[in-house]
C-alpha cells in the first residue's frame, strides 16, 4: 500500500503527548520524531499505512484536543523523495525515515517484480483461468435451460385454462337473457374447444344451460332411439326357456321387466309367482 | 504489581514551573523524571509515579500557582507506551 505520513502540530507538549501516546497504543503507524518550533510549538510526524495514518491522526488529534491546544494535523499520501529529504532535515531520526524511504523503494521494486512475474506467468496464469470460465460458461447456460422450459411448460398450460374460461363464462350471461345468433357462436366456440376441456366445463359447471338442454335433448333421442332398438331386439330374441326353469323368483320378475311386451307390467309383476311368470313367458315364446 | 504512570504538567512560564515543583513536593512518592523547555516560556514537567500519588502531585501543583494565566495544561497518562518517552528525547520509564 501506498506510504503516507502525518503531520499533528500543538501548542506544548501536553496534548502532542496524549495524541503520540494513543497513536503509539492503538495503531501500527510509526513516530518518525518530534520537531520544537520557536513560541511552544511542537509538531509530531508520524507514518505507514494511509488508513492507519489517517485513524491515528484522527484519533491523536482528538485526544490531544481534550487535553491541550492542537492547531492542526495533516496527512500526506505518498509523499515525494523530495518532501521525504525535507523530513528528513526537520525529524532527526535518520534511523526511521531511512526506513520510509527504503519502505518506499522496496514496494515500487515489489511492484516491478510482480509486473514481471505477471508477464513470465501470463500464460500459465491464464490457462486456468480459461478453465474456469469455459466452466462457467457451460455451466450457467446448463442452468438457464433448466430453469426455463419448466417456464415455458407452464405458461401456456394457465393461458390455455384462463382464455377459454373467459371467453365461454362472459357469453353465458348475455346468452341466457338475449337472442338466438349468440347460441350459435356459443355452439362454435364449443366446437372448437376440445373434448378434454368441454368435460372440464362440464364438472366445473361452467357450460350454459341452453346447450345444456340442447345436449340433453339430442342425447334423450338417442336414448329412446336406443331404448326402441333394445325393445324391436328384445321382441325378435327368444326368451331362453332352459334359462327360465333354473332362475329365482327375483331373478324372473326382474327378467320379465326387461321385455315391454310382457303382458303383465308393474307390480303385477311383483306380485306374481313364479309359475305364473313362467307361464307368461312361455305364452311370449309361443307368439 | 506496581504499574507506573506518567503525570504531565505545562506552564506557561519558568517560574510557574517552579512554583508547581514546590508544590509537587509535597508528594513524596514521585519521581520528577524530566523537564522540556518549549519556546514561549512554555515549560512542561514529567513525573512519575503511582496513578494516586502523581494525581495528588498534580492536584498539589496546581494549587500552588497563584495565577490562572500560569497554568497551561496537565495530564496523566496511567499506562505509558514504553517507547513514548524515547521519542520524546527522555529516559525509559
């Protein structure tokens, strides 16, 4: 780091003693001297390490200032050769600012040495550091893949539930109070939806009524057109008379309610015996 | 363990100084380690001894000044740095 020194001047050696002797307890920077100026004046300089000359300045000044008169402090970062040989002439203690100046030199010799170590090292400080941004850049890339196709898989999923939903519920309020040409684009939205989702609406409630009794209507047709096939079936099948002798009396009335042309119906059936049935069907086999 | 602390008395002229050194003798568990003329007539006396005793002297010294205008400024240091006072151009405490 860069080389600072500072600078605490007072008026008697009272509060620059209290500010040396904080400097000296709390902070690694060293007392280059103290200078004796004419009229009580008496200047301390110190130096080291920008941050710790700047705290201890700071800290010597106030503690110095609750004892005595300090007139000012100062801190001057990398100070010049010059200003240093200056120094040198006002603090006699030769033994220290040699030191500075010799800290001095040796950190701008460092840092040629560390220049020089960096261009001999380049390339093989380089290569790893290649490694480790391939690493990176096959890895977050990896990571973004990851993350965002569960995104794009869900997004649509919710648009496709949400627009639908929509589209069908606002219609069904206008539909169920105004006029027919509505009911066709209903039906037309419907047609376009897929069955998967018109099952959905259909659990949710969410299919209007009017379609619903359309549908209704279309499927009772279906039903008795069914149920009349069933009948025209029954009617041309034969009743299994082997079938008959082995059967309960349950098991024949029930039977017998599945042929609408079976001459006795309802509780006649109920309340009929087992003979009688019997009898019945044979009479329906004859015919 | 006896710790010795420094007291530290200004004045603000040759014989302010010697007044208060009349009067630190009173305390007889100190030792007046040093002196340092500053120009001005600033003076400033270093004892040291017990953080008790060197209270008293002071307390003691700054009586014996007549006027308010002699007396600059005092202090007490409990535990001194050991290098404090080689940087002050005096004698290890």
């Amino acid at each position: 780091m860069a080389n600072s020194v500072g600078l605490i001047e007072s008026k008697g050696l009272v509060a620059l003693i209290e500010a040396a002797d904080v400097i000296l307890k709390n902070s690694p920077a060293k007392i280059l001297g103290i200078h004796k100026l004419d009229n009580g004046l008496v200047s301390l300089a110190i130096s080291g390490n920008s941050d710790y000359v700047k705290a201890a300045i700071e800290a010597g000044t106030e503690a110095g200032k609750r004892v005595g008169e300090i007139y000012s402090s100062a801190v001057i970062d990398n100070p010049t050769k010059e200003l240093i040989k200056l120094f040198r002439d006002l603090f006699p203690d030769e033994v220290v600012v040699n030191e500075v100046v010799n800290e001095i030199v040796i950190e701008k010799v460092d840092e040629q040495i560390n220049l020089k170590t960096d261009t001999s090292e380049l390339t093989e400080l380089l290569k790893p550091t290649i490694k480790f941004e391939s690493k990176r850049e096959k890895s977050k890339p990896i990571l973004v893949t990851q993350v965002k196709p569960v995104i794009k898989i869900k997004k649509p999923n919710t648009k496709q539930k949400d627009k639908p939903e929509l589209k069908i519920s606002l219609p069904s309020d206008t539909v169920e109070t105004k006029s027919e040409p509505e009911n066709i684009i209903e039906i037309k939205n419907d047609k376009s939806l897929s069955t998967i989702e018109r099952l959905r609406q259909e659990a949710l409630g969410l299919v209007d009524k009017k379609t619903q009794v359309k549908e209704s209507e279309v499927s009772t047709k279906k039903k008795v057109e069914n149920i009349e096939s069933k009948k025209i079936e029954i009617a041309n099948s034969d009743v299994d008379i082997d079938a008959i002798k082995n059967m309960n009396v349950h098991k024949l009335r029930n039977y017998a309610r599945q042929f609408p042309a079976f001459p006795i119906k309802g509780r006649e059936i109920s309340r009929a015996n087992r003979e009688e049935l019997v009898e019945l069907f044979k009479s329906i086999s004859k015919k | 363990m006896t710790f010795e602390s420094l007291g530290i008395i200004e004045t603000s002229s040759v014989s302010a100084s010697l007044k208060t050194l009349s009067g630190i003798a009173k305390e007889k568990e100190i030792e007046i380690v040093g002196k340092q003329i500053l120009g001005g007539g600033i003076v400033t006396l270093f004892i040291k001894g017990e953080l008790g005793a060197i209270k008293r002297a002071i307390s003691f010294g700054k009586d014996s000044l007549d006027l308010k205008s002699d007396f600059r400024s005092s202090n007490i240091i409990p535990l001194p740095h050991q290098q404090l006072l080689l940087k002050f151009g005096m004698e290890k405490l």
